[in-house]
C-alpha cells in the first residue's frame, strides 16, 4: 500500500494502492469529492505534515529507505516541529520566544523564593556543607539539582542567556537574508538601541518612586524598627542567611524625595559589569539592570560587526569571545549574552534541526535522549552549586580547586553559568521542555517577569518582614513549627500581594512603557530622521519583560 499527497490550491490528496481520494476545495470555493489518479505517489507533503519531496512511487514504501524516512518524519513531526528549512522566520520568532518567555518567568519566580530563603531559612543558601558548629544543614532540599529551586544566581545567569537569544532573533534572522536584509537590520538595530534604555530603566524608576512614597508616608518604620537594631537582636527572628535593609526613612516626604532623585544617578543608572554594578538603596535587586544595560549595547556591537560575515565564522568568533569572557576577564555575564546569541545563531542554521532530528528522532533516538537528559543534570549539578561555603561542601569542594585563569578565587559564578548555559542549550533542543516552558502558566509568568522582579523585593520587606514579626510576636518563637506556623502564614499573603502588585505593575506601567518606546521612537524619526530613510521597524524588534 502507497499514500501520496500533494498540496495544491488548498488540496491534499491520499492514494491507497493507486486509486486517489481527493478532498478540500477548489479555487472556486466548491468541494472537489473523490477522483481517481492514473499515479501512484508518496506522500511527501500536506496540510498537516511536512516531508522533503514529491517523487513517483515504483517502490512500495515499507521498502524504501528513504521513504521509510519520510513516513516517520510525518509521524514524529507534526506541523510546527518538523524540519523544514524553509519554515517561516516570523513563525521561527514566535516559537523560540514563547519558550524563552516561560523560562524567563519561571526563572523570575525562583529569584522570588530564593530572596524569601536568604531572608528566613539560612539553609538554603547551602548545599550541607561540613560545618559541625554551624546550624543544622542535613536537609533534602539543600542537595544539589534539587536545591535549584532556590538557586537565584542560576536564575540570574538564565536572564543573561534569555536576553542574548531574544535581542539576536531579529538581527540574525535579517543577517541571514543577505542583501535583502541588510537595510532593514541597520533600521532594527538602530531601534533596539534607541529604545533599550527607555525599556530598561523607565520601570525601574517608577517602582523606585512608588517605594520611596511609601517610604515616606511611614509603611515601612514597622519593619525597619524591628530590622536596624543589634545583629543579636534581630537574629532572635530572623533565621536567614542576610537580612535585606528596607528603603531609606527620611524625616520629612520631601526629604525622602530628593534622596530618591539623587539615587537615580548615583545607584543604578550606569553603564557597569557585574564587578563594579551598583544597586538602588530603594531596592538592591536593581543591580542586575545597569549590566543587563551594558551586556545589551556590546551584544548590538558583535551583531553589527559580525553581520558580514557567515554563520559558521560568527560562531567561532562567538566561541573565542565567551571563552576570553569566562576565562580571561571574569566577564561571565557578557560570555552569557553572548552565548545566548551562539544558540540564536545555531538555531537559525538552515541544516542544523534537519541533522538534529534525523539522527535523534529516527536513526538514534535512545542514545541522544539519553545524553540530552545526562547534560541536563549536569548542568543542573553546576547551576545549582551554593555561592557561600562551597569551599566545604562535599560534593563542590573540588570544583574550588580547579583554578580558572582570571577568574576570581572562591567563586563560584563560572561554573553557575557553565551549569546554566548547559540547561538552556539541552531545553533549546527538548520537545516537551519548550512545551512545558510555552504551556499558559509558564507564558503568564514571562508576562510579568519585569514586573515580578521589580516588585517582590520592596513588597518582602515590607509587608513581608512586617507580617513575620506580628505573628512571630504573638505566636512566639521556642519552637521550630511556631516560627514555620507565622512563616506560612506569612509567605502565603506576601505572595498573594506580590503577585497582584506584579500583574497591576504589568498592565499600569511595563507594557505602556513598551508602547511608549514605539512612540517615542516613531515621534522622533518623524521629526528628526533624513527623508532618505526608511521607516523604522519597531513592530519587528523584542520588546517582552527582561526579567
């Protein structure tokens, strides 16, 4: 028995044996019923599956190696995750980004929990390190890939890789067109440059100014009463590993306004690596804007440098450029942004998920499943190592001693973002790990990624730290299950205030601040672009939440 198909004028024909059922419509919008064929063909193209070629059938295709091939390729791949090296680069866009969302959001609600643990449970900023003096560090949950659940610089290090794929998709996409694409690129660069500093830093001082108002009209002088006093003291409480200090508190509102404008130059606003980022004192988890800022402007730099040259020469000059980062200069978040371009660009190659899924779907399908999930716990092991007192625990003490030139001594951010390059790379080429990562949960909470790292800091340490301390205060603290009894309760509101703050902060300010970035950007060509110009592209470049 032979199947053939063929697409045309909006057809798709099956042949059983060498009678042909043809069914759809015809140009004239009338239906077409069945007609016999004088051919036999194999299947090779439809509506619903993609395949490579249409040839004659003179060999059964149970019999065909090559028609074996396409037969399982229509099985294995429905529409939408078949090899096709023509597929649609709009349609590329919107698939790579749907995942890089949901792994961008779920990686914003690991920092969430992570800043919850530094705050009330020292342990899991430890994986059981040897430390027989030190408080009980023998849990579960502190054992490597598992603590990956609150291992925010892992997070941290996926934001830099998400951000590096996502500002090269357009760029590559139009590199790769050639001359066709070569003015449209300047216009979409020239746009993500002009429109990157608006996106960043306009949401950051707006949640900034909120804190400081609130500041000022006294929400915050419960819990800094109960946080600024004798280290003794407030570790009577709180059992975290560090206590985050709550927003500066000014005598009179409009002294607390001018310390907010003074902060905006002197904290975050600059152009910083990670060795010398500052952060505002109205909320220190803004440290990571001013690098996402810098990392952004040199990975425009690369594009536009490297746009002449092929794919093949991009990726090695890539390769060259992430190991000097890493090894080098300890530049491990750019060797981040840049990694994220090298999977953009790899992606983008026109055999390479032909080759992929060829030899791991059909031919060899155990063996990379396999080494694909062998990778994947390794680079979990690595993203998952603790940033204090690795030098003693068991299972990443000898990672200390591998001494990597340029990097610096007791630390363990190198190998983090080994780790959480590893895990991105093997979710970049996993089926029902991009589904996962695009399933609705997953896309809301890239929605509001921006919106939930800026707001679940100022929120924790206020009505957080606050509500802790009522209830620490009238539960009592002797036992463990008291203080874990007022944290639940604690966590449980804090979390339900976070998350609707985030969403309001979402709708009010970040996705207006997106299309006020259009505007300002088309308001501006307008006034100010040489008629010789063409109109900017700004529908076509990534504006989704950093964070």
């Amino acid at each position: 028995m032979a199947w053939a198909g063929l697409e045309h004028s909006g057809q798709c024909m099956l042949v059983f044996g060498g009678i042909s059922l043809v069914f759809g419509r015809d140009d004239h919008g009338g239906h077409l019923g069945l007609q016999p064929l004088a051919r036999r063909y194999v299947i090779l193209f439809c509506n619903r599956f993609h395949v490579l070629s249409i040839q004659p059938s003179s060999t059964p295709v149970y019999r065909s190696p090559r028609r074996r091939q396409a037969l399982a390729q229509m099985v294995l791949f429905p529409a939408g995750d078949a090899p096709d090296k023509d597929q649609n680069q709009s349609v590329h866009r919107h698939t790579a980004t749907k995942w890089l969302d949901g792994l961008r959001g779920s990686a914003a609600l690991i920092v969430v929990l992570h800043h919850f643990g530094l705050a009330f449970w020292s342990q899991t900023v430890y994986a059981r390190p040897y430390l027989p003096d030190a408080q009980d560090n023998s849990s579960f949950l502190q054992l490597p890939v598992i603590r990956l659940w609150t291992a925010g610089d892992a997070m941290v290090a996926i934001f830099f890789i998400v951000s590096g794929y996502s500002l090269s998709i357009k760029p590559i996409s139009l590199i790769n067109k050639g001359a066709d694409g070569n003015a449209k690129f300047l216009t979409v660069l020239s746009s993500a440059a002009f429109r990157r500093p608006i996106r960043l830093f306009l949401p950051v001082m707006i949640s900034t100014l909120i804190v400081a108002i609130t500041s000022g009209l006294g929400l915050y002088r419960f819990a800094a009463a109960h946080t600024k006093g004798p280290y003794s003291e407030v570790r009577q409480y709180f059992h975290g590993w560090v206590i985050e200090p709550v927003p500066p508190q000014e005598d009179t509102f409009m002294a607390q306004m001018n310390d907010w404008f003074g902060s905006l130059t002197t904290s975050f606003m600059t152009f910083a690596t990670y060795s010398d980022t500052t952060h505002s004192q109205y909320d220190r988890h803004t440290w990571t804007i001013p690098v996402e800022f810098a990392c952004s402007y040199l990975l425009y730099i690369t594009q536009a440098a490297l746009a002449l040259l092929g794919a093949r020469a991009r990726l090695l000059l890539l390769a060259v450029f992430i190991t000097t980062a890493l090894i080098v200069k300890d530049s491990w978040e750019m060797a981040l942004f840049w990694s994220g371009m090298a999977l953009c660009e790899y992606d983008a190659l026109p055999t390479s998920s032909i080759r992929f899924a060829e030899k791991s779907r059909v031919a060899r399908a155990w063996t990379v499943a396999m080494a694909k999930h062998l990778a994947l716990f390794v680079g979990a092991y690595l993203a998952s190592m603790p940033g204090f007192q690795h030098e003693f625990t068991p299972l990443y003490a000898f990672l200390d001693h591998i001494r990597v030139p340029g990097t610096r001594p007791f630390s363990h951010r190198f190998w983090v973002a080994i780790g959480s390059l590893i895990m991105v790379t093997v979710i970049s080429r996993t089926g029902y790990l991009k589904r996962l990562f695009s399933s609705r949960p997953a896309k809301y909470l890239g929605r509001i990624s921006f919106s939930l790292y800026l707001v679940h800091g100022p929120v924790l340490r206020g009505l957080g730290y606050s509500l802790a301390m009522v209830l620490w205060q009238r539960l009592g603290i002797e036992s463990a299950w008291r203080y874990n009894m007022a944290l639940f309760v604690t966590v449980l509101v804090t979390f339900v205030a976070i998350f609707a703050l985030s969403h309001i902060f979402c709708i009010a300010v970040d996705e207006p601040v997106v299309r006020l970035t259009r505007w300002t950007q088309d308001r501006a060509t307008q006034l100010w672009r040489p008629r010789v110009w063409e109109p900017v592209l700004t529908e076509d470049v990534d504006e989704s939440p950093r964070h």
